[in-house]
DNA sequence: AACACAATTAGACCAGTCGTCTAGAGAGGG
DNA sequence: CCCTCTCTAGACGACTGGTCTAATTGTGTT
C-alpha cells in the first residue's frame, strides 16, 4: 500500500532472485538482467534500490546472515532438548538443505566464499561477520553442552566450533565437487566424536 | 627449437599465466583477452590450442593437478623421516603456500571449487579426480604410520585423510574471507590430535 | 484541479565478452 | 626451390556487462 512498503517488497524480491539464482551460478557469472527478469523489475530499477552490483552484493551477503542466524538461534534454543541434541539438530538441518535434490543448496556462504573475498572488499566483510556470528552460536552452545554434562571436549569451545566450522565448510565444498552427500557423512561422525557424542 | 617444444611451450605459458590470474580472480570474472596478454600470445591462437574457455578450463585444473600431485608425492616419501613428520610437512607447506603476503594463495582447487562445479561438468570431474588424488595419497601415508606406529587414529585412515582434508579446505576458505592465517593454526592443532601428535 | 516534487522506469551507452574467420608467416620434407 | 601444414595475427560479429541520464509515473498539498 504505502510506497514505503512496496519499496521494500520490490527490494527484496529483487534480492530473493538473486539470492536463489547466485546460489547457482555465483557471483560474476550472473547478470543483473537475469535477476532483475526472474524478479519482474526492469532493468532501469536497479540504481534506485542499490548502488552497484557490488553493494548489491553487500546486502544480499548481509541479508542472508540475518536470516540464518535468526535460524540458528532458534536451533540452539530449541526447547526440552540438551545442547548436544541441538547441536547435532544444527548440522543435520544444515546436511539436508545442501544435499537437497536441487542440487543448488541454498548456502551462499560456500557459495561465494571464495569467488568473492578477493574481488569485493565490502563483500568479505560481510562474509567475515556473518561467519563469525556462527562460529560465535557454535562456541557458546558447546559450552553450554560442557557445563550441562551433554558435550565433552579436549580443547576450549571457541577453538572447537571454528574447527568444526571449517571440518563442515570443507565438507560442503567436497559435496558440490563429488555432488555426493557423502562428505556429510564422514563430518557428521567427526562431529560426534570430536563432542564425545554416542555414533548415531 | 623444434616446432613440437615451442608448441608445447605456448600452451603452456598460456596456462601458466592463467593460473595466476584465476587463482586471483576467479574463472567467470576473467577474460580471455586478459590471460592473453599476459602471456603474450594472440587471441587467434588460443583456438588453435584449446576449444573453448571450458575446455581450457578443465585443462587448467588438469594440469595443476598433476603438479601438484607429484609434489605431494615426494613431499610424503621425503627419506629419512616418520610418516607422521611427512604429514606434517605437507600441511605445513599448504598454509605457507596459502598464507603468504601476495594474499592470492595459488591454490586453484580452494578457488574454483564452489564456482566451477556448478558450471562445468567437465571441470567439475577435474576437480573430483583431483582431489580423490590427494584424499588417497594422505590415506596411504597415514595408513604408513600407523603401521610404523608414528601415527594413532581412531577411525579408518582413509576416513581420517577425508576429514582432514575437509578440515584444511574449509580452513582455507576461512583464511580467504578473514584475511588471517589463524584457521590454519586451528587446523594444525586439531590435526595434530586428530593424528595423536604431540602438540607443537 | 493544478502544481511541485519525489519515486520509479525506459532505454541508450560503451566497454568488454566469447568465439570465428580469413590471411599470411615460418618451418620441414622432398 | 617450392609445397604443405602448423601456427600466428588480430579484425570482426553478435551479444551481454554494468552504469547513467532523461523522461515518466505517482503522491500529497494547496
């Protein structure tokens, strides 16, 4: 209704496209007029919403954060479980969006991570705080899981949740490669020992 | 001097320029005029030499590959040496290689591997082979040392050589977006019990 | 109803893309 | 000495890229 409003709805259809369409192809390999098509907004629009296809970028790597850490907040929170279920519930939801059928798992993280953290600096920035919102939910869930008795770790939960992070992140890449789910296996079993979890 | 060296030579200082640039900038947002020129060949005998981007691509990967793989080769039968310290070695170089201050580490297959394989199925495969190249070397040293009792794991050694390889890929995307090479400190310390290493 | 002003769009713009194609340069064999 | 065949040369075509200016549309106030 108000102009506000649909300005905002067109914003973020625009970035819904491309948050599908980059999740696929990447970065430098789409064309603003692709999305702007899939989006329904002529072409001429797109100065009005963003800047340039870099700070177009920015937002769509900051708008994707936004949303899955909200998510991840609510995995870890999750109530009448014990933080090592959570976190095991965290990476099993994680394997089945990647490992989907569409062979497009929506991550853009690992996605772009690595086509875009040398070509736009404002990019990488929004890559770095929105990993190390993650890997920060992580630590504090695994400590949470130490003090309650569920998760038993050798070194200090910071340093356990970027390990982990990593061990997944690579998983993840292998995955595309292989476009097997495979690798999540294999994370998956690491993870439980690494938290001194029962094997599944 | 014979038609045959110099033919070999051009192709390879087109591959060897494109390296460079892609380890920098990724495939889709490099053009071939760019790798051209700086390698100083023509346009016109590009064609001659490879069939499309695509095909060169998957050249590309084909051949960094094998380099690299003869490297790792001798880099795990260094004489005069535990298994366990070969290991230890190949990951030492890795995060010297990728940590240095010219901030594009060459390792190509940490570069492509989420643009690519979505892209090409042929480069895709490369990549596959590649890799499964190194997961298998890392498997039989490891394999080695435990033989030789220089190396104690808990899982099966080609489970473990997958892990860690998992493990230093994601590391190194994280190195990529934080611009630090702290992930590989993580990594080398979670490798090191992973492997029942005494610590550094 | 008419105006001012902001929000939005159409389309031009040029640099750059991949790939093609026609000439010709250069070397080896006879 | 010529003929042939590999390789070089770079202009060219058809097209897409991101960006910007100029015009259009819409809204709210008088």
């Amino acid at each position: 209704m108000s102009v506000a409003r649909d300005t905002i709805d067109v914003r973020q259809n625009i970035l819904a496209a491309a948050q599908q369409i980059m999740a696929a192809k990447g970065f430098s390999a789409v064309g603003l007029n692709e999305i702007l098509v899939s989006a329904g907004v002529p072409k001429g629009s797109f100065y009005h919403y963003f800047g340039s296809k870099e700070a177009f970028g920015e937002a769509l790597l900051a708008g994707y954060f936004e949303d899955y850490l909200t998510a991840l907040d609510s995995t870890l929170a999750e109530p009448g479980l014990s933080h090592a279920v959570r976190l095991m519930n965290y990476w099993q939801r994680w394997q089945d969006s990647q490992g989907s059928l569409d062979c497009q798992g929506k991550c853009l993280a690992i996605k772009l991570a690595a086509e875009v953290s040398d070509l736009s600096e404002a990019m990488r920035l929004a890559l770095k705080s929105g990993t190390t919102g993650i890997i920060e939910r992580l630590a504090r869930a695994i400590e949470a899981g130490v003090a309650e008795g569920s998760v038993v770790i050798e070194d200090k939960p910071y340093a356990t949740a970027e390990m982990l992070y990593y061990l997944w992140m690579g998983a993840s890449l292998m995955a595309k490669i292989r476009r097997t789910p495979a690798p999540f296996e294999t994370a998956s079993a690491t993870t439980r020992r690494i938290l001194s979890l029962p094997a599944h």
